[in-house]
C-alpha cells in the first residue's frame, strides 16, 4: 500500500535533519540548515513518484533531499539585495538578512554543491543530470526575469517547473524507468508546476494575476489541475497520493 503524503514528509524532514554536511563547511553548516525551511512539497513529489512506480522509497531519499537542497539555493540566493531583495522568507529574516549576504552567497553555494554530492551516489549519473538541467533552466529563466525578458509562461516554465519537472525525474532516473515509458510522467510534473505557479500569483496578486485577472488565473489553475489528473490516469501505477498532491496544491492559500 503507498505510503501517504505526510508519511512521506516525514522521511524526509528525518533524512535532512541528520543529513550530514562536508565537514570542510564547518560552521558554514548552520546558514545551510537554516535555509532548510518549507513545506517539502517537491521531495514529497519525488518520493510519492517512486513509491507509485514500484521502487522503495528510501532509496530515494538521496535524490529527494538533493531536490530540496537545489530549491534552498535558489531561494537563498534570489532574497539577495542584488536580486529579488527580500529580507523575509516563512515569515523569518531570510538568509542574507539573519547573517549577511556573503554568508548568504556561499551559504547557497554550498547547498547547491551538497545537492550534486547527494545525485551523485547513484549508480546511474541520470540523477544528477536531472538536477543539473533543473538547475540551469532556473539559472537561465532569473537571468531572462531580472532583464525584463521572455514570456510569462516561459519564464515560469524556467523558474519553477524545471524543478518540480526534476523532483519527478529524478525518480524516474533512480528506478531507472525506461524512457519510453517516462513521457505521462514529464507531462504531470510540467502541469503540476505550472499549477504550483498560478497558485503562487493567485495569492500573490501578481502574474498571472496581472494578466488574466484573479477569476481568470484561477480558471487556469482549475485547467491544470485537471490535466494534472488527466496525465495520472493515463499512467499504469496507483497514483492516488500523487492526484491528492495536485488536490493539495490546487486549493493551497498560503
């Protein structure tokens, strides 16, 4: 029987805190695990697509935490003067905010590094490549959002749904699921993220909202939620717990 949502969250909130951080950090280590914060929605993501494809759930513990260690970098750095500025994340100072900002910057840095560590003790590199494409389309769409360029839904597609992408791939890469058989999988998690989006500008009141409107934006969150669910029913495997995650997201408020 799958292991359910807040099962899953928990292996992973026990697996990151006794996760043990390169010793050449030093005290570098209590930044990184303050930027640890979060809900877990993209381990959890991951784990519940290993477990629905057939594989243990522990054995993909590594790859779970290295999703959510590339999503801790990218915050880290973002709250940064030089980028989005923000000087509160979850309701605390952000990193640069509670220490500095050169903490901050190889604060992230070293979570970023930590991540690929953990990819890496696959005995397949797919993991790894996964997150490395995740981190680079991230990467790529800041750099189009900080010049005022590209459009909405790639921007977005870049930010956030390359990682919800990766936090599925990275699962199908460890069960080492042929690739044939991956295309209903991808189609989900591009959905998902796209639904995590709009739901974030919904209760932002910014981009989606800014062009469609909050009905509009929330119709659209409606349609990907729906070809969420219709991309899991396409698939051989007993998704339950992951079309409740797309119920989650879909009526999220905060």
């Amino acid at each position: 029987m799958p292991l359910q949502a807040d099962q899953l969250r928990a292996l992973i909130e026990g697996y990151l805190d006794e996760l043990a951080l390169s010793r050449e950090l030093g005290t570098l280590a209590e930044p990184m695990r303050y930027a640890l914060g979060g809900k877990r929605v993209r381990p959890v993501l991951c784990l519940a697509t290993g477990d629905a494809i057939g594989i243990r759930v522990e054995t993909l513990l590594p790859a779970a935490a290295a999703v959510e260690l590339v999503h801790s970098f990218s915050l880290v750095h973002d709250d940064l003067p030089a980028l989005d500025d923000d000087a509160e994340r979850r309701g605390a100072p952000s990193v640069w905010a509670q220490f500095d900002e050169a903490t901050a910057v190889l604060a992230g840095d070293a979570l970023l590094a930590e991540a690929f560590r953990l990819a890496l003790s696959y005995g397949t590199s797919a993991v790894a490549r996964e997150l490395v494409d995740a981190t680079l389309a991230m990467i790529g769409g800041q750099w189009l959002d900080i010049r005022g360029e590209g459009e909405r839904d790639e921007l977005h597609r870049l930010k956030t749904g390359a990682l919800f992408s990766a936090a599925v791939g990275v699962a199908l890469a460890a069960a080492e699921l042929p690739g044939t058989e991956q295309e209903p999988w991808r189609e989900f998690a591009a959905e998902l993220g796209l639904l995590f989006q709009i739901v974030d500008d919904v209760l932002d009141g910014d981009g989606y909202v800014e062009d469609v409107g909050e009905a509009g934006a929330r119709r659209l969150a409606d349609e990907a939620a729906e070809r969420a669910h219709a991309r899991l029913e396409a698939i051989d495997a007993d998704t339950g717990v992951l079309s409740e995650i797309v119920d989650g997201l879909a009526s999220r408020t905060a």
